[in-house]
C-alpha cells in the first residue's frame, strides 16, 4: 500500500508539459479544479475527463501510474458513494432496513466519485511533470504580489515545496522499517484494527527520529551554502512564459468557463 503513494514524485521528462512554465501548470490545474466542482452533467464531466485524458498523453504519463495513487484513497472514495448512495433524498428505488437507495443518490455518488478522482489524477499530473524546485519558483512568482502585505512567501513556497519533496522519501523510509521489522517477527496485518493501530506504534519512533534526523541534516546543508531566505537572491532559471503556455493557460481558462457558464 505504501508503494502506491504517488504524490511528490517526479517523473523526468521531455514532453511539452515538462517544459511548460511552472506557474502555467499551477494556474492550469487551478483552472482545473474550478471546472470539476462546477461539472453539474454529463457533457461537464466529459469534457473534464477528455481534458485529463489528453493532458495525460501529452505528458506520456501511463494510466497505470496516473490510477496507482489513487489505492491509498480509495476507501474514501467508497464510504463517499456510500454515504452519498443511501443518505441522499429523493425517488427510492430500493429499500432494506434503514438504507434507502434513491435515483439522486446514485446520480450524486457517480458525480461525487468522479469528481474526487477527476481531482487527484489530476493533481497527480502536476506532480509528475513538475521537479520540486521548478514548484518551489512557480509558487514564489504567483505569490509574489503578496510580500507587500510582509508575508513570507519565499519561505512559504519552500516548506511547501520540501514538504512535496520529502513524501515519497517518508514512504520509501517507512517501508524499509517496516520490511526490518518484519524479519524480526513483528506482525502488522493480523487481527482487528485496534490491533493493527497497535503494532504501528513501535514503527512511529524509528520514524521520528529518521525523519528529525534528515531534517537536521538538510538544515545544516543549506547553512553550509549560505542559504538565509529570499532577499538578496538571485536565480539560475529565469521563468519566462511562451507561447505555449498562453495557449495552454487560454485552453483550460475556457474549459473552466465553459463549465461554469454552460453546465
């Protein structure tokens, strides 16, 4: 399950969504949200997932990898339908005990799915195309007009950015414990859920300490480079935008008010 976590990776690449500007795939997948949670019939959510498909392909991301990340969500995904199945007023059409299943409860629950997973996948895109650093300067421009309200936004965009970075390394770290401590006969699939949550509790300090200790060590990394915020910086990649991404900017701002205006 662990291995299914997909978000923060980057998959290097040299497709047109790798090259894209940062902040145009920031304000695209803005762009994108906005259209999902206007989608309101069937015509909206076909073209969101159109949109998805298409901007997959392009980036040469397999739909293997794109759906991967969705396991560890996936029981929230069902208890949504679920709730949303035999909670929603409306026509019954089938009925047992306390649970009532309505025709808007089905339409609400297959919206609500694809809705939630229209929204991971792709964010996942983002992620997949987008190296930490190119966020990290992505998120700094965009916010930019926010330092003369004296809000930090370089340091704002660098915990975002090594929060990203370090999810897939967490994971990677707590599979290995794991595997270690399951050859020392530690048992973490057995038994009730109490159980389980239980046994997980020998595997958070290793964790924490693990986790302490690669903060310290990048600490004193960036001191040793004389690293002391955002003033004064300078950069080595000057984000400049291009043709293509007024084109794509253009393209999901009219998918997003489309959505909005028609659906």
């Amino acid at each position: 399950m662990l291995k299914d976590i997909t978000l923060g990776q980057y998959f290097p690449g040299n497709t047109l969504a790798h090259r894209l500007d940062p902040r145009t795939k920031l304000l695209a997948v803005v762009f994108y949200i906005v259209a999902v949670f206007s989608c309101h019939s069937v015509w909206g959510y076909g073209a969101a997932i159109l949109t998805l498909i298409i901007s997959a392909t392009v980036s040469k991301v397999s739909a293997k990898a794109l759906f991967r990340g969705l396991k560890p969500v996936l029981f929230i995904i069902v208890f949504t339908a679920v709730l949303n199945l035999f909670y929603t007023p409306g026509e019954v059409v089938w009925t047992w005990w306390v649970l009532k299943l309505t025709r808007e409860g089905i339409r609400t629950a297959v919206a609500m799915v694809a809705r939630i997973t229209l929204l991971i996948t792709g964010t996942f895109l983002l992620t997949y195309t987008t190296s930490p650093i190119q966020l990290t300067d992505g998120l700094e421009s965009l916010l930019n007009p926010l330092k003369k309200l004296h809000v930090p936004v370089h340091e704002l965009a660098m915990m975002m950015s090594i929060a990203l970075r370090f999810i897939p390394t967490l994971i990677e770290e707590t599979d290995k414990i794991m595997s270690a401590q399951k050859a020392r006969g530690a048992d973490f699939e057995s038994g009730g859920l109490i159980q389980r949550a239980k046994a997980l509790i020998p595997l958070l300090v290793p964790l924490f300490v693990s986790a302490f200790r690669r903060a310290d060590e990048l600490a004193t990394a960036m001191e040793c480079r004389c690293y002391h915020g955002g003033e004064g910086r300078t950069k080595l990649h000057v984000l400049r935008y291009a043709g293509r991404d007024y084109a794509v900017l253009a393209f999901y701002l009219a998918l997003a008010a489309a959505i909005i205006a028609f659906d």
